[in-house]
C-alpha cells in the first residue's frame, strides 16, 4: 500500500509538473543529427558500404563510428534473423561479454572480467547495468526481458561513471525497444523447432491521429526443454513465457516536443532447471558423481549430462513435496520527454516503474538419498534451495543537452534518483545419511527486505577545439543509501536420516533451536565522485582516435543469508575502478572495411567476490584488495564483393588478483579472474544473393564464437575448457514481404557449462542447450 502512496506522491506530479513545464517552451524546430529508426539504425550495411548504426549510449544521437567509446551495437534485423533472444544469445555475438546463471533468476554478465557473480542479495548492485530504454534494471533475473521488437541493443565495456543513469563498475547493456510510427506497417513470424520450439511473434504500428501513433507487439515461446527429470518423469530446462508490449507517441506538429509511453508485461514458468555432478580434479570420487555412476549400472547404461534426478523437499508443515521450478511474472511502466529550448538545448526526462514478483525452486546438488533407485552413502545430501522475490523499483532522471556544435562548448548536465524496495525469501532445506554432518539437514528460512535508495547529480563539458578536435570532461556525484531487516530461522533441525539433529542447516550459524530466529536491522551508506575525461581526434571524417581515462563505483551491500545477527549487520565494501583506454575506428577501402581497436587497463580495488564455501554450498563476499586487467579488443568488417560481408572480433585479456586472501582462506593472488575467458573471438559472413528480376534474394549467414579457458572461482581450481558455437541460417525472402528460413544453433553439439558448484570433489555443474534447428516464417506489411 505505502507503494502505492509513493507513487501517487512522486510519479504523477513528476510528470505532470515536467510536463506543464515543457509544453509552456516556445516550439522550435528539432534538430536532426540522425534518425535512430532509418534503415542504417538497424542494419549495418547497405549495398556495397558498411553504414554507421545510430547509438546513444552518450545521451546523443551518435553514429557508433563516431562516438569516443568501446561500444559495440546489434541492429534489429540482425537481432531478428540471428534469432538472439535472450541476453546469453548476446554474450555469444559481443566481444568481451560473456554469461553465465545458477538459475533463471541469478543471472551473471562479465565485462572484460568484471561480473556480479552470485551477488543476488536485496541489497545488492550490478557490476553490469542493464538499461531498457535508458531505465536501469535493478533486478535484471526478476525483470526478464526477452529480446524482441528491439531496434537495437547497445554494449558499453568499461566503467560508465558519469552519464548513464546508474553509475557501474564493469560496463553496460542498452537495450532500446522499436518506437511507434505514423506509418502504418506490421510483421508476424512463426518458427518451429527440434524439442517442440514454438517461438511466435510480432507486430503493428500506425499513427491514430496527426500526432499520436501506437506500436503493439508481443512474443511466445515454448519449449519442451533440453533436459529429463528421472525422479520425477518430468522435463527439465524448458520454457513457457509471454511477453507483450505497447506503447504510444505524442508529437504534436510544428513542434519539437516529443513523449513516449511504453507499458511492457513479462509472464514465463519452467520446471527448472538439471544440475550435473562431474567427479572434481582432486583425488578421490565426489558422492554425486560416484552415486550418478552407480544408477546408470543400475539402468543398463550411464547417466547422461541431460538426466537429473532432483529431490523435490517436503517443508515442515507440509503434506508433499514442492516441486522444481519457476514462475516469474513482471510490469514495467517507461515515460520519456523530451522538449527544445530554443537553439541552446534539449531538456530530457525518463521515469521508469518496475514491479516484479517470482518464485523459485531448484536442487543444488541434482541428486539426493532419495533417488529412486535406493543408491546411498554418508555424504550423498542434498540442498533444495527455494527463492521468492518481490520487487519495485522507481527511477527519474532529469538532463539538459546542449545542441551539437562545429568549434566551441557543448555540455550535458542532469540529476538521477532510484528507490528500490526488495523482498526476498531463501529457504534452504536439506537432508543427509550421515548424523556427523548435521549443519547439512533440516530446514532454514531467510526473510530479508531492502530499501536502497541512489541520488546523483552529473556534469559533462566539451570543447570542440576544431571539427576534428574535441576534449571532453566529466564529473559525477552518486549517494547510496541501503537499509533493511532480515530475519533468520531454524525452521527444523532434522531429517528423516537424523531425527535427533540440533544444528540449524548452514548457512545459518550455530545456536538455534528448531523454531527460534534471529532478528537484524542493518543500514548504511556511500558516497563517490568519479572523474571522466576524453580526448577526440578525427584527423579524417572515416577515422578518430580518442584517449580516456574513467572511474566507475559500485555501492556496498549486505549478505544475501547472514549466519547470525551480527553477519547481518556487516556490509561489504563498495568497488571503485579506474580505467584508461585508448582506442580507434577507422572505416577504409570507400567504407567497404571497418577496423575497431580499443587497448585498456583497468585498476581494481575492493572488488566485490562472492563463492561458494565447499563445506556448506553457501555464499561468501569478500573484497578483493585489488585487481588488474588489461586487454586488447578488435572488430573488423568487410565487403570484398558485391553481397558478401565478413566479420569478427577479438578479446585478449591479462588480469589478476592482487593481495586477495579470502575468507576461506585460499590465497588468490596473482590468479586470474574468475568467469573470465583468457581470450574469446567471433567470426562469420552473409552472403545475399539476387535471384530473378522480381527483387527476390537468397541469404546465407553463419557464425562461429569460440570462447578460450575461463576458471570458475578465483582459486582457478576449476574451469572450463575452451569451445566453440556454430550458427547458421539460410533464407528466402520475397520481394512481396514475406521470408523463409531454416536456422541452427550449436550445430556442433558442444558441451559446455554455465555454472559450476563446487563441493566434496564435485563439480556439480549446468549444462547449456545442445543443437537446436528448425525452420521459420514471417510476413512483413
């Protein structure tokens, strides 16, 4: 309810009181430096020339050649035939981004090495931002976002601690929706896959008057999922979800005054997902995979990496068992202003509302005592671990932009506030054979709410010396604030295999009864300024080199599942980077070639580090005393012939950790960071081929990612070895509007992982989808 009040109180006289002030500015003619919805918004290419993809990652309206920053940009039309749906089919595209997930809802995004690993707290920050039409998404596995009907996505390596919205640490991914038009037009496909994959789409746009347009589109996508329940006889890793959105456009004519509504609603459920024990490196058999072993000589045949067998708990109180899965559901409400002030400026607005709730439910370890089959041994437990989150999250932003300029100042200012109220829910339950290990069964609860509440204020200031000379500085302010109370509790202290037990299931620490808690308030707060300045030289209009030195912060948190009331109250350290650049974008051969550069070094200090604790399966954050990075990026294109263009990227990375002893013990330094391919590059081509004379044309695209050795945890026990992904698509398109296709991902069925735990030799890991194939059609009108 007190929600509610807030936004009556601080939503809708925000915008009322913007809006008044906007609309009482004189009407000026807008200025026009580029069209985000041209063609060349979406495509990057056309005819025999690489064209310029619009970005905004800076707050203008810059061709991404032109902007002073490593950033690299997917266009719709790549998004839509490379069937990218989702933020990891991103990561495979994106050089120096890379993904990894315990679950739907902890969701992970790596930076050139930096990432939020298992940092799922209420309390806690990105490393990377995600922006959905420039609105920071707090809680990117709560608010879903399916990628469809996007115009373009955005991704931004390196700190960004003046201009976006949200101050991060690692970089950021924009994602920017498709805006309404006064042209009435529509798109509708339907694609059918291996495992049952039903993906359906769409939609439609149109002017309902002279200066109101509207745009609906929407996305369903089902699937019978890549993964088997054994115990259960039920599928696993599949997907059910619904996704929709509408929006309208108000430009009234003879004006330069422009708003934007978008309403967007998220709804997708899943029986969860397979964990996979893989016997660890060191010596000796883990008991997951020694139990695995022995239940497929039990069947006649070995398990395979896409067979489960996940205990499902019984919660105290409870007639059965909750069964794995997922359900999320989410609302998100985006009002974007914009008006002229004459030929100095434009003032901008973005208030943004999200409100998201899920549950979830997943077995840690994949296989307990109670497996079926009868197969046991004294450490054989298991850890069902259920997560319930409730979220909202309101954010303004208020910015003046100074019109483009040949030789003088332009300049940017603005003010950022962001309100986060999360709730969450960690209820662990876990049961084992042997009594010895008593703080592994029974049932604990985790109730923990945060209020987190950002302030900034920004500045940038630019000098253009000449048309082909620019320095530029900026200055950011950010306040956190973070507030909250969590209450811990030893629901049971038992299991069926020790009815005696006494010690409440780790994490929660020692000294509770079944039945009693402990109850913590926790507060504090954080303040930092962080610098950017830029040096542009465009010597000539296909070629510009720029210098940078940034800082980013990143604000501190508390634990996710304290041990005690006084773990409660200790909040790790905020995170703070400086990182220097340089870099160069050079378009040559009459635009036929593209070569992108960017050599940088980042210093890290108190970088936040949560792992995992083998002797409990919980979570630990520490901060890293330091950590270094250095690295070099390519991206290169190329249009040797008539219909042909060939691309790729590069990443090479040195880092390490510097003095980081953690909390386990383990002395890090000098290891390389954790989730963090060493090297990763990306090759591919499209081949358009004319057929007849009626304008119609065969495609032929593919695209091959290779990811090198990436350690999961900062001891650099354990890692994955390197692989590669192959892509491919092959269509028809009419000249009449309409388009066949047959597409494939991971054509060559690799293996590899997006999660590992680790424990007792086990490497208890998920598995990501095998080859998936199908065909597709869509209308375009």
């Amino acid at each position: 309810m007190w929600e509610e009040i807030y936004m009556q109180k601080h939503l809708i006289p925000s915008l009322l009181a913007l809006s008044v002030g906007l609309i009482s500015v004189p009407a000026v003619a807008q200025d026009s430096a580029a069209d985000a919805s041209s063609p060349a918004a979406r495509d990057d290419r056309s005819g025999d020339q690489l064209q310029d993809i619009v970005v905004t990652a800076q707050k203008r309206e810059v061709g991404l050649q032109r902007s002073a920053i490593a950033v690299s940009a997917l266009g719709g039309e790549t998004l839509a035939e490379d069937r990218i749906l989702s933020f990891e089919d991103v990561a495979k595209r994106t050089t120096s981004l890379s993904f990894t997930a315990i679950s739907g809802l902890d969701q992970e995004f790596n930076i050139r090495g930096i990432t939020n690993t298992r940092l799922d707290s209420p309390s806690a920050d990105q490393s990377i931002g995600i922006f959905i039409d420039d609105v920071y998404v707090g809680r990117p596995g709560l608010f879903n976002f399916d990628l469809y009907d996007v115009e373009r996505v955005e991704v931004v390596r390196g700190p960004q601690g003046v201009l976006l919205g949200r101050n991060v640490v690692g970089g950021a991914i924009n994602i920017i929706t498709a805006s309404p038009s006064f042209t009435p037009s529509g798109s509708f496909s339907i694609s059918y896959g291996n495992l049952d994959d039903l993906l359906v789409r769409g939609h439609v746009t149109g002017g309902l008057s002279d200066t109101v347009a509207a745009r609906f589109s929407f996305q369903t996508h089902r699937n019978s999922g890549y993964s088997r329940d054994l115990l259960n006889n039920r599928n696993l890793d599949d997907v059910r979800s619904l996704q929709a959105r509408g929006q309208l456009l108000f430009e009234p004519q003879d004006s330069d005054f422009r708003a934007r509504l978008i309403v967007d609603v998220t709804h997708d459920e899943s029986n969860g997902i397979a964990q996979i024990a893989i016997d660890g490196p060191d010596a000796g058999r883990g008991p997951w995979s020694a139990a695995r072993e022995q239940i497929g000589a039990l069947r006649g045949r070995p398990l395979t990496i896409r067979e489960a067998l996940p205990q499902h708990p019984i919660f105290a109180g409870d007639a059965a068992a909750t069964p794995q899965g997922m359900v999320r559901d989410a609302i998100g409400v985006n009002a974007q202003i914009s008006k002229g002030l004459g030929d100095i400026a434009t003032i901008e607005a973005v208030i943004g509302y999200r409100d998201g709730k899920a549950n979830s439910q997943y077995d840690q370890t994949g296989l307990g005592p109670i497996n079926g089959y009868g197969v046991i041994s004294p450490t054989l437990f298991t850890t069902p671990v259920g997560e319930s989150e409730d979220a909202r999250q309101f954010s303004q932003e208020l910015r003046i932009v100074s019109k483009p300029v040949d030789v003088g100042f332009d300049w940017i200012v603005g003010a950022y506030h962001q309100r986060d109220n999360v709730t969450k829910i960690d209820h662990f339950w876990g049961e084992v054979p042997m009594v010895a290990l008593d703080q592994l069964s029974g049932e604990s609860l985790w109730h923990n709410h945060a209020i987190s509440e950002t302030w900034a204020a920004f500045g940038q200031l630019g000098y253009r010396f000449s048309p082909s000379l620019r320095a530029v500085a900026g200055l950011r302010y950010s306040h956190d604030k973070k507030r909250g109370r969590v209450v811990g509790t030893a629901v049971e202290t038992r299991d069926r295999f020790n009815p005696g037990g006494t010690v409440p299931l780790s994490p929660l620490g020692v000294g509770l009864a079944t039945g009693e808690s402990f109850d913590a308030d926790y507060s504090d707060s954080w303040s930092k300024l962080t610098p950017q300045f830029t040096l542009e030289f465009t010597p000539t209009p296909r070629f510009l080199v720029y210098a940078t030195y940034s800082a980013g912060y990143k604000g501190g948190g508390f634990e996710d599942t304290p041990a005690n009331a006084i773990a409660a109250r200790i909040s790790y350290d905020p995170e703070t980077v400086q990182n220097y650049e340089l870099g160069a974008k050079w378009d040559f051969l009459d635009r036929r070639a593209r070569l992108n550069v960017a050599l940088f070094q980042m210093d890290y200090r108190d970088l936040q580090v949560t792992q995992t604790d083998s002797n409990c399966l919980c979570s630990v954050t520490d901060n890293a005393a330091d950590a270094r990075i250095r690295g070099i990026e390519l991206e290169a294109q190329l249009i040797p012939i008539t219909g042909l263009q060939l691309f790729g990227s590069l990443t090479v990375l040195d880092t390490k950790y510097i003095d980081f002893t953690d909390s386990l013990g383990n002395d890090n330094t000098g290891k390389f960071l954790q989730r963090t391919p060493k090297s990763q590059y990306n090759v591919g081509f499209q081949y358009d081929l004319p057929v007849g004379a009626n304008g119609d044309e065969i495609s032929l695209r593919a695209n091959y990612t290779h990811k090198g050795k990436s350690y999961w945890f900062p001891t650099n026990a354990q890692y994955e070895k390197p692989y590669g992904l192959l892509d491919a698509r092959i269509s028809f398109k009419s000249a009449d509007g309409w388009t066949a296709a047959l597409w494939g991902r991971n054509l060559t069925n690799e293996a590899y992982r997006v999660n590992v735990n680790y424990a007792l030799n086990d490497e208890v890991s998920r598995f990501a989808a095998p080859r998936t194939y199908g065909a597709e059609i869509s209308f375009q009108f």
